[in-house]
C-alpha cells in the first residue's frame, strides 16, 4: 500500500513530527485530526452541560426567575442541538477518525485532506451557532425546529436562523465524513482484514456512515425548504399559503430518528472493543452482534413516525410504526445479550473503562425499556411533551452515549496521548457519574408520568413536583462535578508523564501493537491479519506478552503532505452561510459572491494542489 | 484496468476516488428523493394559480431533455476516447457535452424567465415553491457539472489528462450520468403528471 520508496530527496525530514498552530491547521494526519475533533468536542460539550445545569438550577424550585422564559427556551434548545450536533456526533468522530485506520491496519483514511475539511467545517458551525449567544439571538425553537413555530411569523428574529444555517453546515462536515469514512473502511483494510473480521467498533462505524449518508440529505432539503420559507417568503410550511407543518415533521424525523442510530451505534461499538478485552473472552456472537447492528439501521429508516403519534395519523399508520418500533427492541436485545454473554465466565478486570462499560449496559437497558414503552400509541400519548420522555432519551443518550464514550476515553487515552489516566480518580469519576446521572433522570420518569411538560420554564408549587425536581437539581451538580473530576485526572495524568506502555490493557486490537502514542505513520509495515482478534493471536502465537515496540525511523514511508486549503474550503463554507445571513442587505450579492469565489478558488487549488495520497 | 496502474491497492479493487464518487451519489439520491417527494405532497396543493397544465411548454422541455440525454451518450464515447487515448474523440465528444449542458441550462434559464413574465414565482403559490426548488436545484447540479467538465477539457487540451488518469474524467462523466438521471425522474414527475 504506501512502502513504495520515496521519489524526492529529503525525505526523512517530511516525518519529523511537527507542532505549532500551522501545523495544526494545516494537518492532514488523522491522528491529530481525531484530537482536535476531540477537544473541540468536548470544550462544546462543556458548554452544552452548562446550559443544562442553568436549567437544572432554573427548575430547582416552582415559580422561579432565575432566567427569562425567552432565556429558557434557547438554552433547552441549544443544550439539545449542542449536545447531539456539537457533542456526542464530534466525540464519536474523534474516536473514527483516531481508531479506524489503526483498527483496520491503514496509514490514513482514504482522503485525509477531505478529512481536515471535515472537521474545520464542523468547527465553524458550531463556533457560527454559538456565536447567536452574542447577539443576544440564540435558537429558540427546540432542537428539532417544528414549523410554523420556527417560521417567520412565530420567530421573527434572526434565532431560527442560526439554527437552520448551523445545522446546515454541520451537515455539510458530516456528509463529507461520511464518504471518507465509509471509504476508507472499505478500500484502506490491512491484507486478511475480512469485512466479517473487522472489529466492532469499526463495523458499527460504519453503519454509522450509511446512516449519515442516508439521511442528512434528507435534514438537508428539510432546512432548505425553511430557509426559503424565512429568507425568501415561501409558503412550504405556512398554513396560510397552502403549507402543512406535518411535512417539516415528517422530513425532519425520516433524519431525525436514523440520528439517534449515529449517537448510538458508536457507542455499542465502543462497549464492544472494551468488554472482550477486560473479560479476556472474545466478543460473544460476533456476526449476530454485526447482522443487529445492519437490521437496527435498517429499521431505523422505518419508524420515524413514532416521533409523531400525537400529530393524528390515523389508526393504520400508527399500528405500523409501533409495530415496527417494537421490532427494534429484538437485535438490540441480542446485543445486550451477547454484551453479557462476552462478560459471563470471563477473567473480569475491574479497570475504569470497563466500569463504564457495565453502568452503559445497565443504563442503557433501562432507556431502552422505556423506549418501549413508547412504542405503544395509546401510551406514548400520555407522554408525549412530558419529563418522561426527557428521561427515556437521556437514559440512552447519556446512559448510553456518554456513558460509552467516557468508557471509549479511559480505555484509548494511553494509546492517544502516551500516558495512563488514573485509575482511583477514574472510578470516583464513575461513581459520581453514574449517582448524579440516576439522580437526575430517575425522578424524571415520575414527574412526568405525573404530568410534568417538557420545555415550560417553570411550574407551580402544590403540583407534586417540587421535591422531586430539587432532587434532580442536585443530581445534575454531581453530574457535573463527575467532569471536573474528569478534567482534574486529565490535567494530572498529562502532568505527571508516566509514559503508557504500547499495550496496558492486554488489547485485542492492532492499535496496542504499536507505541503510545502512534508514530505519524502507524505501522512500520502494513500487518497482515489472520483473524477476529489479530492482537491477542499475534501474542499467543509468539508466547504471551510481547517486547515494548521500538520507535523506529519512518524513512520510506510516504505519507500525504500537509495542506491548508482545506481550512480555506471550510472558511469559504462559513462565509457563505454568514453571507446568505446578509442577503438582504445592500452588499448582499456581493458578499454572496465573494464567499462563492473563496470557496472556489480553495476548491481549485486542493484539486491541483500536487499531492500523494499516500 | 491500465487506468488504474498507477492507484494504489484498495482492499475492493475499486479506486477510492471511484468508491467515494459512487457513495456520493447514493447520498445524492436521498437528496433529489427528498425534493420530489416535496413537490408530490403539494402537487394540486396550491391555493392560487398559475397552476402547472396552464404554464408548462412541453416541447421546449422535450428538446431540453433530448440534449440531457444524448449528453449522457456523448460522455461515455468522450471517457472511452480518453482511455483509448485518442485525444480527438476524447475532446471532441466532451466539447459537445458541454454544449449538451449549456444549452439545457440556456432552456433553464429561459423557462424561469418566461414562468416568471407569466407570474409565477417561489413566493405566488405552492407550485411556484416546490418547482423552483426542484428543478433549481438539479439545475445547479447541471450547472456544477458543466464547470466540472469544461475543467476536465481544459485539462485535456493542455494534455494533462492521459489514459492513466482517465479517472480524474470518470468521476465527472459518473456525476453527469447521475444528474441526468435525476432529470429522467423529474420530467415525467413533474412536466407530464402536470394534471
């Protein structure tokens, strides 16, 4: 694949490791790519737990005043698109980015440029639609923007679209992400790298790809046809006009039920890396665990109207969406099941990831059974717009997701920096979490089948509520505390220096068969693979454990140049959407031009731009 | 397989370019989906008129269509001569692509104008809306896809496109195949379901 010899001289000081802010823009290594969607990630998921604690505080008592209801409603909105768009798609996308080449024995993805593209893209995005706080108009419709409440009549200000044209372009990141990554695992796999022996984590990516690719396009036309309606003075969702609002929710949930796969399927694939290795044991019913994962997806495009019960569908309708909701519980079951199937009999190591791991499996179960509930029509009735609902897709959003990432980290950090978390720090992190979390979210369930609403600023006192809501409040402070403890073991361990062996957890994988943290090409020479745990055979067929691998020389090996078109083509993105925000004003078509013209020239360039893709 | 020589192994055998080209249009398809589905939920849903029977000239569109079509036609003969690396038929059938697309898009350009003399407009009804944001968008696709091949043609006059890389041509000939596709779906959708 990439040993060929150089052709131009220098070649050794092309791999010197390279550092400084240029570098960083620059960078086209997916390695560095996969930390900085990482960072990013979580400096906005500390901003999306802010505004959850800001509501958490809000709701401590009845009747308070601690922020306006207008204030209210952009926070929950923007904690909801934060957390989903900002948060949990970007930290899975650190993980692909990180771990799919070193999973499945490649030097890169299949486009690294495209890759860099992808991230600045989304980083723009996010930073456009935080920048709303500034100007005192952050979305306030809710994440899933329902017309004709996001319309011009009912929103006037410039809210809904920042949220429309943000969510636009982390579209378009996570599009282009899409092809590289489904690319790049099937095209860049190491010789004996079978589909059918990929690991998990890659399987469940990949997946993922497809569902990105198969309905972002589909949010796409829906936040179009909003922004025609806002900017232009079309009539698509305007009763007025002859427009149904019933569409936008139909388009809206045909991508918005196959998104809450993305935040999930990354996580099964995480638990999936991390339970074998800290159960010693194989992954239990690895091809049902992949044959699951391809029917959720493939369900997930057919049950999008159970988002919609209350909307009146009729009696068929809403039989064959329930029916179809309720088919989804069956592969998730085997999974839960070959979860703890891996577990049973194993050698259990109780390190933190796999402490994460087990509360993800228990936290999870219980989110997933009140999905269930959910499923029945009649029910779901009775819920709709209440805390229980808020308490179901936390339990799989947080108890799943977050749950499963936060395991992802402690189990791949050594591999990623060079250096071991702690340990004891690491599982009072766990216990905090996962107290606060319960704390939280349990009492959810009861005030709202008690008839709690969801997204109301504030409540009366004399309803029930308020011990219960106090209580969450200071669940939600432990929560949050959980991460302070998190950044104080981040802080400590990268102060510390104890450098991490290539292999501390006895991994099954190929990323623990080279040096903590990766040279810049991965692999001295591309492995060949033999099996489902290419690792833990290499090891047992050489005896047990193997030397610390040495740091070797990556002279001959061609690696892809740094570029910053990329960066370039993204800034060109952004200036078309802060442009399109423009359009009326007197220099509108200019700035639209100008923004066209950047990004074209940046276009042009990266195609001609000399280049090997190594 | 001489055009791929100088690609590096791919676990599929397909060029990655190729795979990515490929993958792009599947995502495309959910794309153009979405929009016709749109424009056949608020089909007859307008309020107010011009309604489609009373304001679309089918031949024009016919003639358009034809030229979208033959263009499909003449960028295979132009791909095929650039990996025979026959410059002349190469250049040639690519020059009359591009014409292909130039004049759909001149038609374009035109029915817009003459749809907007007659009163229709994205804002007037639901028709206006949904037509203007369908077939606007395939006609930027249209539009993209020309720049992308005039170039390839460039390119090719200045000979940088030789059969070895003939993939660099193929990726923007998959591409036009694709929007004409969508077009082949739009026409009878839209222009002769006009009721």
């Amino acid at each position: 694949m990439a040993t060929s010899v150089l052709d131009h001289a220098g070649a050794v000081g092309i791999h010197a490791e390279k550092t400084g802010l240029w570098a960083w823009i620059t960078t086209v290594d997916h390695k560095k790519i996969g930390i900085l969607y990482g960072a990013s990630a979580f400096i906005f998921f500390l901003i999306g737990g802010l505004e959850a604690l800001i509501i958490r505080w809000q709701l401590m008592k009845p009747d308070n005043n601690f922020v306006t209801p207008e204030f209210y409603n952009q926070l929950f909105t923007m904690h909801g698109t934060t957390m989903i768009f900002l948060a949990v798609m970007p930290l899975s996308a650190m993980f692909f980015n990180f771990f799919i080449p070193l999973l499945i024995g490649a030097r890169d993805v299949a486009f690294p440029r495209l890759n860099a593209f992808s991230f600045w893209v989304f980083l723009f995005g996010g930073l456009f639609l935080n920048s709303s706080f500034l100007f005192n108009a952050a979305p306030n419709g809710g994440w899933f923007g329902y017309a004709n409440l996001s319309s011009k009549q009912y929103s006037p200000g410039l809210n809904m679209d920042f949220w429309a044209m943000g969510l636009q372009i982390l579209g378009i990141a996570s599009l282009a992400a899409g092809v590289n990554f489904f690319v790049t695992i099937l095209n860049m796999r190491a010789p004996g790298m079978k589909l059918i022996r990929m690991p998990m984590f890659v399987w469940m990516s990949f997946i993922t790809q497809l569902l990105v690719l198969l309905s972002f396009p589909v949010i796409t036309v829906a936040l179009i046809l909003l922004m025609f309606d806002r900017l232009f003075g079309t009539n698509f969702f305007v009763p007025a006009g002859g427009g149904d609002t019933i569409l936008w929710q139909h388009l809206f949930w045909v991508f918005g039920h196959p998104e809450v796969y993305i935040l999930i399927l990354p996580a099964f694939g995480i638990i999936s890396e991390v339970l074998p290795v800290f159960s010693r044991k194989p992954l239990f019913g690895y091809t049902a665990m992949v044959f699951s994962g391809c029917f959720i997806a493939f369900l997930g495009f057919g049950v999008w109207s159970h988002h919609m019960f209350s909307t009146g569908m009729g009696p068929i309708a809403d039989s064959v969406f329930s029916l179809a909701t309720m088919l989804i519980a069956i592969p998730t079951g085997v999974k839960v099941f070959n979860w703890m199937g891996t577990t049973w009999g194993g050698s259990i190591q109780m390190k933190t990831p796999m402490y994460f791991a087990l509360g993800f499996i228990a936290m999870f179960i219980m989110g997933g059974l009140s999905g269930v509930m959910h499923s029945s029509a009649p029910a779901d009735l009775q819920q709709t717009d209440t805390y229980f609902v808020v308490a179901h897709f936390h339990y799989v959003l947080f108890g799943g997701s977050i749950f499963a990432l936060v395991s992802g980290a402690y189990y791949w950090w050594p591999k990623m920096f060079g250096h071991m978390l702690d340990e004891g720090l690491g599982k009072v992190h766990f216990w905090l979490m996962l107290i606060g979390f319960n704390l939280t979210f349990f009492p959810m369930h009861i005030v709202g089948l008690e008839g709690m609403p969801r997204r109301v600023y504030t409540y009366p006192a004399g309803l029930g509520f308020e011990s219960l809501n106090r209580l969450e409040t200071i669940g939600s402070l432990i929560l949050g505390f959980s991460f302070l403890v998190f950044i104080f073991n981040v802080i400590k361990s990268a102060l510390s220096k104890v450098p991490a062996p290539a292999d501390p957890w006895n991994g099954a994988t190929l990323e623990w068969s080279i040096p903590s943290p990766p040279q810049e090409f991965n692999f001295p020479s591309i492995p060949t693979v033999h099996g489902r745990d290419p690792f833990w055979e290499e090891k047992r067929a050489r005896g047990g454990k193997l030397p610390e691998p040495a740091r070797v020389s990556g002279a001959g090996i061609h690696l892809p140049d740094p570029s910053y078109w990329p960066f370039l083509a993204a800034v060109g993105v952004l200036l078309l959407f802060i442009a399109l925000m423009h359009h009326d004003s007197k220099f509108g078509p200019a700035y639209i031009f100008a923004a066209v013209s950047v990004l074209f020239f940046s276009i042009f360039n990266w195609v001609f731009e000399p280049f090997h893709e190594g | 397989m001489d055009a791929h020589a100088l690609h590096p192994a791919t676990s599929t055998g397909i060029p990655n370019r190729k795979l990515a080209i490929w993958t792009f249009i599947g995502s495309e398809c959910l794309f153009f989906a979405s929009l016709i589905s749109v424009y056949l939920v608020y089909r007859g849903k307008s309020l107010v008129g011009p309604y489609p029977a009373e304001i679309f000239e089918i031949p024009l569109v016919t003639v358009g269509t034809a030229l979208l079509l033959f263009s499909s036609l003449f960028v295979v003969l132009a791909l095929n001569g650039c990996e025979q690396g026959n410059r002349k038929k190469f250049l040639g059938w690519l020059a009359m692509t591009i014409l292909c697309g130039i004049f759909f898009i001149g038609m374009q350009v035109y029915e817009f104008t003459h749809f907007y003399h007659e009163g229709l407009t994205m804002q007037k009804n639901l028709f206006g809306a949904s037509f203007f944001t369908l077939t606007g968008f395939h006609g930027t696709h249209v539009t993209i896809g020309v720049i992308w091949l005039i170039s390839i043609f460039i390119e090719g006059v200045r000979g940088h496109v030789p059969p070895a890389k003939a993939l660099n041509f193929e990726m923007s000939a998959l591409y036009w195949h694709f929007v004409d596709v969508v077009w082949i779906v739009i026409f009878p959708v839209v222009y002769l379901m006009n009721k």
